[in-house]
C-alpha cells in the first residue's frame, strides 16, 4: 500500500466480468441492487476495458475515502489494533494482516496463505503505437492495446522469460500460488505453449495489418482515467525488477516502454473459515464479531465486497434484534457464504463461478442460455429479499 486512501487497489484495477451471463458479473448486479457504495464507486470511475469492469484505482479509491470520511454517522481513526476489537466489530484487515492481531487470529480460527503477484503498469506515451493494435475480442469495441508475436517472437521470449531471475520468497517455507493469478512465468513453465492457450491466447483478435490472427497476444488495458497508464494483462509477475525489464521489453511494441510500476508478488492470508464462520459472516462463537474480504475465505474484489455487505447488513439487523437478511443459496451473494461456512478439508478461497450455485430445475440448452437463466433466478431472490426486508431496504 502507498495510498492514505481507503480501498487501495493493489492489484489488477479489473473487477473482471460485467456481462449478467458471467458470475462476477451477476454478483455486481446484486450488489448494485442492493446499493453498494464499491460498486457505485466502480461505476463512476470505470475505464474502457470491453465485457469488463475496470477502474481508474486512484478516483476509485479517492470516491470511496470522501463518501465515508463525510458520512454523518461515520467516525474514523487511524491506529494499530493488535487485538480483537470491541463487539460489535466488522474485522477486514486484508490478506496482509500480521503482528499481534494476526496471531490473535491464527490463534481462533488457523490461518493459512497463499501467494500472489501483481501485474506490471507502463507508461502509455512509451507504447510503439506502429506495432500494436487497438481491438477487443470477437469485435466488442477497441478498448485493449494488442501487443502481437510471430511465433518465433513467441518462442524466444517464452525462453527468457523461464529462464530469468524470480525474486526471493524464502520467507514462507511452502510456495502456494493462487490459481487465478499465477505469474506467468510459472505458466510459461508448464510447457511451451501454457502461455499461448492462457493469458496471451489471440483468439478473437485480428492485426490489422496483416489481417491475420498473431500467434501469440499480450494485452494492455487502460489503468487509469486520463489513459495516461497500462497493464499488462494476466501477467502477474515475480521477475526481479531489472529482469521484467529485460524480458518485458521483448514484447512488441513495449520495447522502449518506461515501467511506472513493476510486477510485485506478497502474501495473502486467509483464515480457515469452514467450522468458524456463519454464512452470515460471523463468528459462530461470537454472533456480533464478523469477518470480511479476502481474510474472511473469498478471494477477488467483488467478492470481498460482498461479505463486506452482507457481513453489515446482518450486523445491523442483530443490533436492532431483526431476523438476519437470508440470501438464498441460489444467489451468488448467498453461494459464497454458503461457501465460507460449509465443512471442506481442503478449504481454499474462491471466486464467485456459477459451480457454486445449485442446478436449475429443467435443462436448459447451450451454456450461456443456462448462465442467463440462473443470473435471472438470483437477481429475482435479491428481488423478494428487498421488498420483505423494508426494514433494512428503504
């Protein structure tokens, strides 16, 4: 972090997919339903980024810090906590808790890690405009920049990227990568064409000058709101510095580009949450002590938003002695904390995908008329649940 802002975006600026037929995107319609201040914030500050939601991380991180530094009824302050905080409290400290509070909680409830890596940030005005091309895939618009190989480009920066220096991550004694965002070197390392089939896939996506699909594909998408600033898409990385540099500046159309922020990996930490959380969020042996986001057992942006509201939104009908707010299981904002609180040995966090939410009841035909139709079922329970609850939906 080097923001005093809240809601610091460290990471990817994407909150992924926005279209009803993708299960992040259903999870961002139901939060929008019912109100979120995150997603409002990602609404105002989007930047181009095709079927997907992607912020300018400063705005959004700015929109959020004066929303709730202004808000009447909050009160904010700035200070180390190494113990459980007073009940009622919402704990949300993030994947990088540690010191006394992290011990506290290991202590309670076992707390387990995985790694994960950051993507690098270029400058825009460093872009070799001459080589790459503005596109999305299948024709949705032009909102990435296309960095395109011939398969002999592909090959030799596939060979240095596998043989570069990685930095050190001794201080963990097991090496635990998070699926969704392997660096891709570790990618590259499965074979050589892992990558080709994964982030640099070109499928959907024609050079203009040839008029031929490129081999392999290195995307940019825009990071900032100015378009001042781009990311290398799915290449979260943990190359020493001087070594993304080198590698990097393979790619075509990057060979000049100025890094304003190099690929970095860290630590999250997550606490095993199955036997020690509700589905509401809560600890079962404390109903007025919650966790949320990515420490809490979900893993992405939107997903920790949402235990973040529903951990609030239970809390505030406890205080005010209200039946909890019941999220059925076939939304997606009901499947993750059916997720978190279900007994699993070899619990992991989880993105919101459509595997989590029960079948529906007749088959429907072609995948995506049967994502449609379970986005529909979802947003109609979020329906029924604010009208019955007026008491926390006005």
């Amino acid at each position: 972090h080097t923001s005093p802002d809240f809601a610091e975006l460290v990471c990817s600026n994407s909150l992924r997919g926005d279209r009803l037929e993708n299960a992040p995107g259903l999870l961002k319609q139901e939060l929008r339903s019912l109100g979120s201040l995150i997603l409002d914030a990602a609404d105002q500050t989007r930047v181009p980024a095709g079927g997907a939601l992607a912020v300018d991380r400063k705005g959004f991180s700015a929109h959020i810090t004066k929303v709730l530094k202004n808000h009447p009824l909050v009160h904010y302050e700035s200070q180390l906590v190494e113990d459980f905080p007073e009940e009622p409290c919402i704990i949300a400290t993030g994947p990088l808790t540690e010191g006394a509070l992290f011990n506290k909680i290991q202590a309670a409830a076992g707390s387990l890690h995985f790694f994960d890596a950051a993507a690098p940030i270029v400058a825009a005005d460093s872009i070799n405009r001459d080589i790459v091309f503005r596109a999305s895939r299948y024709g949705r618009g032009d909102d990435y920049l296309n960095c395109p190989f011939t398969q002999e480009e592909y090959h030799a920066f596939i060979d240095a990227l596998i043989t570069a220096q990685c930095a050190d991550i001794r201080e963990f004694e097991e090496e635990k990568l998070f699926e969704g965002c392997m660096p891709i070197e570790s990618i590259a390392k499965r074979g050589g064409m892992a990558a080709a089939f994964g982030p640099m896939k070109p499928v959907g996506l024609v050079d203009p000058r040839t008029g031929k699909e490129p081999f392999a594909v290195v995307q940019l998408r825009q990071d900032d709101g100015a378009g001042s600033l781009y990311n290398l898409v799915g290449f979260q990385t943990r190359l020493k510095f001087p070594e993304q540099k080198r590698v990097f500046g393979m790619i075509p159309g990057l060979e000049e580009a100025v890094f304003m922020r190099y690929g970095v990996m860290h630590r999250n930490t997550f606490i095993n949450s199955p036997g020690f959380l509700d589905r509401q969020f809560s600890m079962l042996e404390h109903p007025l002590r919650f966790f949320a986001g990515q420490l809490s057992g979900v893993e992405g942006y939107v997903e920790s938003t949402s235990s973040g509201l529903l951990a609030g939104l239970t809390m505030a009908a406890r205080l005010q002695g209200m039946p909890d707010p019941e999220f059925s299981p076939e939304t997606a904002i009901g499947a993750l904390g059916q997720y978190v609180s279900t007994p699993n040995k070899h619990f992991q966090p989880m993105n919101i995908n459509f595997g989590l939410l029960p079948p529906l009841d007749k088959r429907v035909r072609g995948k995506q008329n049967r994502y449609a139709q379970l986005a529909q079922r979802a947003l109609a329970h979020i329906g029924q649940t604010i009208q019955q609850r007026t008491d926390l939906f006005s």
